[in-house]
C-alpha cells in the first residue's frame, strides 16, 4: 500500500478545471445610473436607488463582484466609489450624442480595467450606445463576450441577477509571484491565506479527510490551487508536510485558525 511522506505529491487533478480567471480576465459591469438617488451626497453605488442597483445588491457576492463602472447621465463613466451629489438629468439621445463627442473627457476618471471577460451593458438604448462606444476606444474592438439587457426593466433586472449570479470565484490581493512569474494570491473565493480548510482529495478518496492550513493560491496549469501545510504520519510520527491542492478538494472547517 503506498504510504503518502512529504516527498510524495498525489495527482490532485481529476480533470482539468476551467481557467476563466487567467485566459479572460475578470468579468465587467457596465451599469447605468438611475433616476431614483439619495438626497445627498454618497458614493454613487449608495446615490443610486433605481431598482437596477437594487437587483445589483440582492445579487453581487463579494467572492465573485464583477468590476463595476456607472455611466452617468451627468459626470459620464464613474468608479462606484465615487462621492457625487444628486442630480437631474436624463440620458436622452442629444445627450448620448454631447458624451459620444467628447468621449475621452466622459471616460478618463474611470478606473478602466486593464483586462476584461465577460461584459454586461445594462440599462437603456442610448446608454448602451455610449458604452459599446467606450469599449471600443478602451479595448480597441468590443471584447468577445459582451451582453446587453433588453426588453423591459423586468426582464433587465432579471438578465443582471442572472450574469451575477453566474460568475465563477476570483483571485484578489495578489502578494507576490511564483519563479515562472505566476501571480500568487491572497484569496479566492471563500477560501483566504491563513484560515483552515478541509481536505478531500477527489483523486483518492479513500484517503481520509485531513486539516489543511491555506498559504496562498494561484492559477495553477490544472485551475486554481491552493499551496497548503497539511499533517501527514510519516513513519509514525505527525509532521506539517508542504502540498500543492486543486480548491475543489478544500471544504469549509468547523476549526478556528490561529
């Protein structure tokens, strides 16, 4: 029977996993602003009380937000963090047509993406113009997977809760990289450096489950990893052993992290 020791790495990948966060590039929502605001100054995610933003909140988790730019009808393309006052003013087509001609004065506070995946253009016709044209002039061309929301603002509010709801985990806080250059994060999904996760390999099953403290995570060539120290017996004897695992072998523990 083989004895598992530090020296030893199992095949940890059954099969190889999708790489959406490496070959894409992280999801992006473009979101109009609303008519309904706060009556006072806040950062524009808070200003805005459409029922756009709230499908939004009722569906964004924070282990898979998309990045999030607002065009507004007033200041043009904003970081949702962005402290604005309340405002009137309607997207109309004259007003699409002034942001189109002056687009890189309505785009340059935005903090753009370096790198984008999926696309929602979510909200009305003429905002949707204006969008599809900024895409353009960030990216060169419009990125492969860009949707937009149609019909009425049921049906809006729907396709949203629907992207939102099927973006996949992402990597955050990058603390430094591997030999090769592959970043190494502090972070995906649930799963964060220094708590205590579950381990069950799926490749051995029969292997029973063990405490494995997280270190970091990456890309791996297989899908997103998580370097580990798990307590194996070596000869008898308990030691912290160095592992490499796909995340999909790590389970939420019960055990506080020290």
């Amino acid at each position: 029977m083989h004895m598992l020791t530090c020296h030893s790495q199992l095949s940890l990948f059954s099969s190889p996993l999708g790489r959406e966060s490496a070959t894409t590039g992280p999801a992006l929502l473009l979101l109009a602003c609303s008519g309904t605001k706060l009556d006072r100054p806040a950062p524009a995610m808070d200003l805005y009380q459409g029922v756009m933003y709230e499908s939004y909140r009722a569906h964004v988790r924070p282990e898979a937000s998309p990045n999030v730019l607002i065009l507004s009808a007033r200041h043009g393309f904003i970081d949702p963090r962005d402290v604005i006052a309340p405002y009137d003013q309607r997207m109309t087509t004259q007003r699409a047509d002034e942001i189109l001609a002056d687009l890189p004065a309505f785009a340059a506070s935005a903090d753009w993406p370096t790198q984008v995946g999926k696309v929602l253009l979510a909200g009305g016709k003429e905002y949707r113009r204006v969008m599809r044209a900024a895409l353009v002039r960030q990216y060169g061309a419009l990125p492969l997977t860009v949707h937009e929301t149609t019909g009425g603002i049921g049906t809006q509010r729907s396709q949203l809760g629907t992207f939102l709801d099927g973006l996949p985990s992402v990597f955050r806080d990058q603390i430094g990289q591997h030999a090769n250059g592959t970043p190494i994060y502090r972070s995906y999904g649930w799963i964060e450096a220094g708590s205590i996760a579950t381990l069950l390999y799926r490749a051995a099953p029969a292997l029973p489950a063990r405490q494995a403290r997280v270190l970091s995570v990456f890309n791996g060539p297989s899908g997103p990893t998580a370097d580990v120290e798990v307590e194996e017996f070596v000869r008898g004897r308990a030691k912290i052993c160095p592992r490499w695992v796909s995340v999909a072998d790590l389970h939420p523990s019960t055990e506080e992290s020290a």
